[in-house]
C-alpha cells in the first residue's frame, strides 16, 4: 500500500517532468510535435495529449473532478484546444493533482473503486491505493515514451531521474520516499 506522502511525492515529480517535457516539446515546430514517431501513439503531441486524458479520467474517477471528452483512447489523443491549450491544460492539471494529493489521508487510500473500463470493455473493480499508484505510473510510462521521440528529434527533455529532481537538498526533502 502507498503512503500519503508517496502520493505527494509523486505528484511533485510528475509536475517537474511535465515542465521538462512540455518546455522541451515547445522548442520544436507543430509539424515535428506532429510527426508519426512510430510511438503507441504516434507522435509527441499524441503521446502528451493520451497523458493529460488519462489524468483527467484518474482524477474523475478517484477525486469527483469533471471527465475528460470523449470515453475512448481514439478521443484520449485530440488537442480540442491546440498545443497552446494542451500546455495550459496540463499545468492546470499539475496543480489540481498536486492539490487533491495534498489533502490525502490514509483513509483514502483504503478501500476499492469501481469503474467501467472503455479500453478492457467491462466494470472493473480495484483498490483505490493501486489506483493511485496507477495514475502515477501511466504518466512515468508514456512519458518515457515522450523523453526518447524528443531526443530523437533533437530536443533536450531534462533527466528523468527521481533522485535528480530539483529541491531535493536531504534524505527527507520528499514525503513517503
């Protein structure tokens, strides 16, 4: 079972490396954000667009915030919004998740939450703590997906490393870790 301050943790990494990324990815042009990378999704904005749906999803299911568009991974990989409005989403999105963590208690995480899943096609039932865990883990994963498509196109994401994030000065700088 996840902690609270684990939550927390991660929701300050994922901030930090959205920043990476998103800051990277606005070096270079739409049509190289764009571009079919041969990634699960495709391209770079794709990719970045699944993320900030999936987040959306998490949040509506385990926090009551309002659902993404669309129910299906085909509508997780539109900018409704353009590159512009996917930015500004996701920091908006940061910081609603680092919010809802913030206010997290062991209670929480306790318990199971039930949901139809549109990508297995049937109501799935899991606990809440893995959930969590779950919605930080997708993020890291597609991610990673992201850090290699803008190397490859010449961008320079920072390292991804935990243990490098800034802010970090002492073994107990991060909460649950």
């Amino acid at each position: 079972m996840i902690t609270p301050g684990f939550a927390q943790s991660m929701a300050a990494y994922n901030a930090w490396q959205n920043a990476s990324l998103y800051s990277a990815a606005s070096t270079l042009t739409s049509a190289e954000r764009q571009k079919d990378r041969g990634a699960f999704f495709g391209s770079i904005e794709a990719t970045l667009a699944h993320i900030h749906w999936g987040d959306r999803a998490w949040l509506h299911r385990l926090a009551g915030k309002p659902a993404p568009a669309g129910r299906d991974l085909a509508s997780s990989l539109r900018l409704d919004d353009g590159w512009e409005g996917l930015v500004a989403a996701r920091r908006a999105t940061d910081d609603e998740i680092s919010d809802w963590v913030a206010g997290l208690s062991d209670a929480d995480l306790s318990g199971d939450l039930s949901w139809y899943s549109a990508s297995v096609g049937h109501q799935m039932t899991r606990p809440v703590w893995l959930l969590i865990a779950h919605l930080f883990n997708h993020q890291t994963h597609h991610r990673g997906q992201v850090h290699a498509m803008l190397t490859a196109a010449g961008a320079r994401p920072e390292d991804t490393d935990l243990p490098l994030m800034p802010g970090l000065d002492g073994p107990s700088q991060l909460p649950g870790l």
